[in-house]
C-alpha cells in the first residue's frame, strides 16, 4: 500500500537518488528529476501529496517553482 506521492526536485544527483530511494523504501510513491521544468509538467499531469525541492537549482530556483 502506497502511504503517499512525492515529488523530489534535485539537481544533485546523489542527494535526489538517496531521498528518492528511502522514500521508495518507506512505501511512498516518489518520482524524482533534476529539472524543475520537468517537474512543472509532472504537476500538470497529476496532483502529489507533497513536493520536495531544492532552492538553488541552475536555471530556475525552488521558489519560483513552486510559484
């Protein structure tokens, strides 16, 4: 049983990876990318119960993501 849906906006590799995995691993659904562009168009094909994302991000900050 999936607990909840999480999107997890990183653009280091590692650290994206390792949270992605524990969350995989604590049975939350989580999707993981390195570009907030991506991550908009996730959030318009779906809702998700919580976001994760970085602030200092190239290109474009977390803040203005989520904006």
């Amino acid at each position: 049983m999936t607990r909840g849906s999480v999107l997890l906006v990183d653009d280091e590799p590692k650290i994206r990876h390792a949270l992605t995995r524990a969350l995989l691993d604590e049975g939350h659904e989580a999707i993981g990318t390195g570009s907030p562009a991506e991550a908009l168009q996730l959030l318009g094909q779906r809702p998700f119960d919580l976001l994760v994302v970085d602030n200092l991000m190239p290109g474009m900050s977390g803040l203005d993501m989520i904006r």
